[in-house]
C-alpha cells in the first residue's frame, strides 16, 4: 500500500480539528483514515513547537537569510556559467 503524504496544513487542521473536541478522537481518525499514533505524534509535535510561530515574529529570520542568500548565490553561479560558455567560443 502507497504511503500518503500529509501536507503541513493538513495535518494541522485535523490536530486542531481533534483539539476542539467536536468528536472523539476515533472518529476523527476514521473520518481522515490516520492511525490514533499518527494523530497523537502530530499534536504532540504542535504543542512542543508550538511556540515557535510567536518567536521572533513567527518567522525564522535566520532561514530567511539563508534561504535569500541560497537564491543569490545561484544567479551568480548562472551568470558565471553563462560567460563562461560565451568565452568558450
């Protein structure tokens, strides 16, 4: 059987839809066809991290940086490349 891939929101609607408490736990599971386990890692895993969303204004500025300075490194390979590729010639 293929594994299913839960996207981040999804897993946080269904942990938020079980912390509300409109249904059994069970019921919730069945209803998205998760495992209890399954149900209980992630909102284990929201309430341990939870606190990170209001760190540092709910963004990771450090990822931030490094994802930029990730983006501005690629172009400057590219543009590099591309000369090198004219010299060639």
């Amino acid at each position: 059987m293929k594994r299913r891939q839960w996207k981040p929101e999804e897993k946080l609607k269904i942990v938020m839809e079980g912390l509300r408490a409109d249904c059994t736990v069970s019921e919730l599971c069945n209803r998205h066809q998760i495992t209890q386990t399954q149900y209980y890692q992630w909102r284990d895993k929201l309430l341990s991290d939870g606190s990170k969303v209001f760190a540092h204004g709910g963004v990771d500025k450090t990822e931030e940086r490094l994802k930029s300075e990730v983006n501005k490194l690629k172009t400057i390979i590219g543009d590099l490349t591309v000369e090198l590729k004219k010299n060639e010639f």
